[in-house]
C-alpha cells in the first residue's frame, strides 16, 4: 500500500508545485484528477511487475485503472459539450496521444488474457516482450497527453520532473525488483486513495483555503 | 473483458458522433468570418476586457499587420488560419490562467464551453 501512495502523492504533488491554488470549476478538476489517478495506477502497475508477479492481482488491478482511465475520458465527453472537438480530425496531438494511449492499455489487459495471449503469441516470452513494447507504449502516450496538454504542469521543472518520474519508473525496473516484493493492491484500495488523492486535489484548487 | 472494451470504444465514438446526450446546449458549429472549414463559435465580451490594454489582442494597432476584426485575418490568411485554435487559446486561455493563477478573476481557464458556446454581448 505504501508503494501506491508513494506513486499517487508523486503525480499529484507534482501538479501543485507551481499554481498549486488555480483551479478551473469542480467539473474539469475532477476529471483531470481521474486522469492523474489513471496515471499513477499506471506506474504503480509498471513498478510492481517485477519478479514473482502476482499475475491475478496485476490483471485485477489492470481492470481497476482502465476504468479510471475511460471515466477520465468520459467525464469530458459526456459533460462537456465542445470537448468532444478535441477528438476529432484536426485536433491537437496531444490529444491524440491520449486517445492512443486509452486504446494502447485496453490492448495490453485484454490481449494479455486466455485465450487471446494464447492466439496471438508462440510463447510466453513474446507475450513478455510485446506486453512491456505495449506497456511503454501507454505510458509514453499518456506521459506525452499530460504534459503538451500543459494544463497542470505549466512551469518547466513540473513538465521535466512528470518525465523523469515515468522515464524511471519505464526504465529501472531491475531497481525495482531489488525493491523486494510488493503485494500489489486490490481495486477498493486503488480506488480510495485516488478518490482521497483526487478529492484534495479538487478542494486544495476550487475552495478559498 | 475484449467485448466490454469493444462496446465502451464504441459508444465513446458515437458521442463523439453524435454529441453527449447530457452536457446540454451544444456549440454551433459553422463557417464563421470567411473560415475555410466549419468552426467554433467563440464568446467575447469587449465589456469584460475593458481593463486591458487594447494592443494585447490588437497586435495590428501597434505592429501594421493589418486592420479590421481580427478575424478578418486570422480565419482568411493562408498562413495564419492553420494556427487559429493554438493562437487563441495561448492568447486566451493562457491570459485567463495566469491572472487565475494570481487569484484574480481572470475569466474561464479550461472550460471548453465556458468560451465556446458563443454570445451577443458587444
């Protein structure tokens, strides 16, 4: 649990080390706070998929963060009118790369399960290898969406700290398995603390504190 | 889990289609001041920027890139119209932001339809 918090607290404290009090209305707040939630459960998946991985608890977490993932996406869909501008052709790459990565992970759970992995891979270490090609893939997209997006992360040491965390995170998995064993986290838990996360996120920013 | 995921693409593509069932009003989208292709409308309030300082957004008074609307050039000249929707929310959004951000009132920092929806006001 505490690898998890760890994870959320980075992303988010990372958006307030510069405006930490502009806020844009409840309603585009806690969307993007999903998003930020859907991003933290990424790394958190990518850093606890080391060695002796608890495959059952990654595929259930892995169902837990797409959710969150398309709730970020249909929060703006659904409630704001002109957003869905932003999705059609002509729109802006980084949205582009959002939408990428939202299919890239959907890809990655549900071609990793019987019997598709089976069909679509000789062995299992082609799965392995395209599983971690699609993982980088999702991260990279969505680290890309988030900050050209440049929404929350306007000041320049926010946009090169976001990129560093998911360089190392993507790139020292060997430091990670040295990490030992972490019991990766249920749903409910993975869900709370983006809600709590999430929550102060939205306060801190629309409620004169 | 495949099918699931299938479906929710699915509807995601058709309220990007059709628009979201529960958002309300949706913007107008049209050919606006010579736009070669269809765009948003666009709320400006000359009355809620009085405070500022007209060559912020009338660059032409000072710099003799033209004059008129500044539509006039920014949907019809070749060269700027494929810049249209980065110009304006760097001049805009960012302006509201910034000002947001130094808790001022600043107007609508994010909210597509906060500015998107279009208005008569002068």
């Amino acid at each position: 649990m505490k690898a998890l918090v760890a994870t959320l607290a980075i992303v988010f404290v990372i958006t307030f080390l510069a405006a930490p009090t502009m806020g844009a209305g409840w309603f585009w707040d806690a969307g993007n706070a999903l998003g930020f939630a859907a991003f933290g459960g990424l790394l958190y998946l990518t850093i606890t998929s080391v060695r002796r991985l608890d495959v059952r608890a990654h595929q259930v977490l892995g169902y837990g963060v797409l959710a969150v993932t398309v709730a970020h996406a249909f929060w703006f869909l659904l409630g704001d009118a002109a957003a869905v501008e932003f999705l059609k052709p002509g729109a802006p790459d980084y949205m582009w790369l959002g939408v990428v990565s939202l299919l890239s992970l959907g890809v990655l759970i549900t071609a990793a399960l019987v019997p598709d992995r089976i069909r679509l891979h000789k062995d299992y270490p082609s799965f392995k290898y395209w599983h971690r090609v699609l993982a980088i893939v999702t991260l990279a997209s969505a680290t890309y969406h988030i900050v050209v997006s440049n929404f929350y992360l306007g000041a320049w040491y926010q946009a090169v700290l976001f990129v560093v965390v998911a360089v190392a995170v993507a790139s020292a998995r060997p430091y990670w398995a040295r990490l030992g064993q972490i019991r990766i986290v249920g749903n409910a838990t993975y869900l709370l603390f983006s809600a709590i996360f999430g929550a102060a996120f939205v306060a801190i920013r629309n409620l004169s504190l | 889990m495949k099918n699931v995921f299938a479906l929710t693409i699915l509807l995601g593509v058709i309220v990007i289609v059709f628009g979201s069932p529960i958002a309300g009003e949706a913007p107008a989208i049209d050919y606006r001041y010579g736009s070669p292709k269809p765009i948003l409308p666009m709320s400006f309030a000359h009355i809620d920027h009085a405070q500022e300082n007209c060559v912020l957004c009338h660059h032409n008074y000072a710099d003799d890139t033209g004059g008129g609307l500044c539509m006039n050039c920014h949907v019809t000249e070749q060269d700027v119209w494929p810049l249209l929707e980065q110009q304006f929310h760097d001049l805009c959004r960012d302006c509201h932001a910034e000002k947001t951000a130094a808790g001022i009132d600043g107007g609508p920092p994010r909210q597509c339809m906060a500015c998107h929806l279009g208005d008569d006001l002068p």
